[in-house]
C-alpha cells in the first residue's frame, strides 16, 4: 500500500510539472545607487513571461521614464543547455508587430541553464528566477547555486560561479521561490535576496504577484533610499528591483520558444571557447566604456586603491585631459583622447599588487594569467583584465571573436557550424583608431554574411 502510495505521488507529481504552463505579464523598475546613496541609473521594463514544461521565454520592452519604448528583447532556453537571446531598437517593428524589420538586431547565444547577464543593468535574470525557475529549484541538490544576478557568474566570466543560499519555496516540494537569500563568498553576510510581495493562482500553479530583490554591499557605500512604509535599512544597497504583475493567463499561447527577429542580425555564439585572442583585446576603445563620466568622477575622487593609482601613473598633462572632460551625447575626440589615457597605462607594468587589489574578486581568467608573470601583449592583456574586474559596471569585456551576421532573420547554429566559425581565427592587423577598426570589422561581417548567402543557395538544407 505504501509503495503504491509512493508511485501515485511520483506520478502526480511528474504530471504537474509537465502540466506547468503559464504567461506572467508585468513591470520591473531597477535602481543602480552610487556610494553616496544617491541614484546612479535607474531602468524600466514592462514584461511577458511565457512558460510550459520548462521550456521559457521572456519578452522585454525598456521604457524611458515618460514611457515611450527604448529597446527590446527576447530571452529563451527550450534544452536547459543553452540561453538564445535576441534585440534591438524599439522602433525597429513591423506593421505587423514583427520585431526587428529595420536596422540592426543583435543576438547571443551561451551554455547555460539559466539566464545570468553580462551588464549590471539586466534585468531578465531576476525575471527568470521568480517567475520560471521551477524546474531549476526541482534538480537542485546543493545549497551553494548560482547568483544569477552576479554578472561574475556569467559564461563570459564564470559560469561555475556559486554562492551559498537558502530559500522557500511557494509550494514546500516544488514551486517557483518566495524568498531566497545569497550569501558573500568570504564572511557569509548577506549579499543578496529576493522576496514575493505576494501570491496569485493561475490555473493549478502558484506564482508571486511582485517581488523585490535588493543586491548588498559593504564599505564604502551608504545606505540607499528605503522602501516606502519600512524602516531604515542597517545594510547598504547597491542594487534594487521591484517588479510587479499585471496579469496572469493559465495557458502558453507561444508554440516556439526560439526567440526571433527579422532583418539583418550580428549574433554572438559562446557556446565554444575562443581558438585565439582577438586583435584588440589588450586596448579599449570608446564604445566599450559603458559610464565613462562616472569611471572619471572615482578616478578623479581617488574612491578606491584602483582609482588612486591610475590617477597617481597618468602624466601632468593626462590629468588636465581628465579633468577637462566634458561629456556629450556623441562620441568626440576627447573621448577618444580620455580613452588613449586608459590604454597607456594598459601598456605599461604590471598594475597588480595584493593591497591594491584587497576586496576585489578576480575572475578565474585573470588570477590564471597573473600566475604566469606574462610579459608584452599578454601582460597588457592582463591589465585589461584586472581594469575589467576592478570596474566591472564602466568597463565592459574584452571582445570575442565569435560574430556572424545573418540576414533574413535570426539564424541558431548547430553546433558543428559554431565549431567551424572559431577554427578559422581573425585576420591579425595593426592597431588602428577605433573609426577605422570598426569600418575594417564591418567589411569584414559584412562579407561573411554574402558568403552564408552564397553558401545557402548552393545548399538549402537549414542546419
């Protein structure tokens, strides 16, 4: 009797995970704080959230404050193994609501389970987590998961990245969360949480009707504005999101989880590790400054360790150009010229020393090659590195060479075709201003995308 007791839940239990199938409509508002506790950025989305049998995809629309749509985006896992996402310029739709009909899309695919961001401004992680990690929570054996909203745990950075946590789940078997809380790496103070301000039904699941996720921090920052009817936080937030539902539908009315996008599209494939390094992974260049106001505004307040030595190695007439910088929509030369400043350093000794670095979690890429003591282009590469962890919100990766550009939409290769596109590594060219790299790398996508086209019509089986 008890065994049959046994399979019957077994059973039942099976079913209703296949049975999960839902769409989540809402809004998320997230609040980046500066060290004074003032308000750094702040980014607005109104979402959809489409889920069955643990297959899901998240549409995204960014609004400006006055509501008018900025960007979209689609983010999809139908295999638990890789993450397909896709986007572009709001006004890039067609008559027929079909995305990506005009300019550019831009498209990414990683080894993943789950959807971890590479900016600090992403937002589809906690979307993911609150509203379709069900299945995720269900093969989990471990209290140490992934901080989904830690861009250090990203498959450009460290997809094996794990904290300790400890959770409640909506249902006490299965379900999506209620409240999860992520602890630091080193003192286990809390680093982050996630809260459901509530729960709905829709159908036979239960899902949050909002949640809050606030990401912690330690020395150096003040605490940020409180949530309306709490008291004063005694921790300091770097990081707020509050999203809210607006409406729930028992039924997926998605049949394809791919994401999709008509129109020309650069997409970025992670699935294999780069057979070389890029020509230009040692420099930076303007277009990857992501807040290059406020990397000015810690080097000139000396805020860390970091920022006081890079002030300290810049030249007499560098720090004027510092200074002097005003900032502007469109990229100038002084830009350019603040950016040069950032690269002269880059090319100089090693930046690295264990005091100046204390408290900075360096990525497993980075601590690897400072191992090797590297000398030339691998110790400006490094350098970089070491920029990049030291800044990880202003200054973005180092590129990789993994483009493609499709022209009749969003293509997902296999993996075989990825595989082919890493074997032959780029052309290795001088070093160039950034107007004419971009030209170079644009000529030479842009005769990529003729030779899949030319390649398509001698063989129109699709991969």
């Amino acid at each position: 009797m008890a065994l049959r007791l046994l399979l019957l839940m077994l059973v039942s239990t099976f079913f209703r995970t296949l049975a999960a199938d839902y769409e989540v409509d809402g809004e998320i508002v997230q609040t980046i704080f500066k060290r004074d506790g003032g308000v750094d950025s702040v980014k607005r989305s109104t979402f959809t959230v489409f889920f069955k049998d643990c297959a899901w995809l998240i549409e995204t629309t960014d609004h400006n404050e006055a509501g008018k749509a900025l960007a979209w985006s689609e983010t999809a896992c139908t295999n638990t193994t890789e993450i397909y996402s896709v986007g572009g310029q709001a006004n890039d739709v067609g008559s027929a609501g079909q995305r990506g009909t005009k300019g550019f899309n831009f498209a990414s695919i990683v080894s993943n389970n789950m959807p971890v961001g590479q900016t600090d401004n992403y937002l589809v992680c906690h979307l993911w987590f609150m509203f379709a990690s069900e299945c995720y929570f269900q093969n989990v054996t471990t209290n140490w998961i992934t901080p989904v909203y830690d861009m250090n745990a990203s498959a450009s950075v460290n997809v094996n990245l794990k904290r300790k946590a400890k959770w409640e789940l909506i249902n006490a078997q299965d379900g999506l969360p209620s409240n999860v809380v992520f602890y630091g790496t080193i003192d286990l103070s809390i680093d982050a949480t996630y809260h459901a301000t509530g729960v709905m039904n829709t159908g036979t699941v239960q899902l949050p009707s909002g949640f809050v996720f606030e990401q912690r921090v330690g020395y150096g920052f003040e605490p940020g504005p409180i949530l309306e009817g709490t008291s004063n936080a005694s921790y300091h937030i770097r990081k707020r999101a509050i999203a809210t539902v607006t409406g729930v539908r028992p039924v997926c009315s998605r049949g394809d989880f791919t994401p999709t996008a008509t129109g020309t599209t650069v997409v970025v494939d992670q699935r294999v590790p780069p057979m070389v390094t890029p020509p230009d992974s040692t420099t930076f260049s303007v277009f990857q400054i992501q807040n290059l106001t406020r990397f000015l505004s810690e080097l000139k307040s000396h805020s860390d360790k970091v920022s006081a030595f890079l002030w300290q190695e810049s030249s007499r007439a560098d720090k004027m150009l510092l200074t002097n910088y005003q900032p502007s929509p469109q990229i100038s030369r002084q830009s350019e010229d603040v950016v040069q400043v950032l690269n002269k350093i880059i090319d100089g000794p090693c930046i690295y020393e264990n005091v100046r670095f204390q408290g900075i979690l360096l990525r497993p890429e980075t601590s690897s090659l400072l191992k090797e003591q590297p000398k030339g282009a691998k110790l400006a590469h490094l350098n970089r590195l070491l920029l990049e962890d030291a800044f990880p919100a202003e200054l973005m990766p180092a590129p990789r060479p993994s483009a493609y550009v499709v022209q009749n939409g969003v293509e997902w290769l296999s993996m075989e075709k990825a595989r082919e596109a890493y074997m032959k590594p780029p052309p290795v060219v001088p070093k160039r201003s950034s107007k004419v790299t971009i030209v170079f790398y644009a000529s030479v996508l842009s005769l990529s995308a003729v030779f899949l086209f030319l390649l398509n019509r001698r063989n129109p089986r699709r991969v």
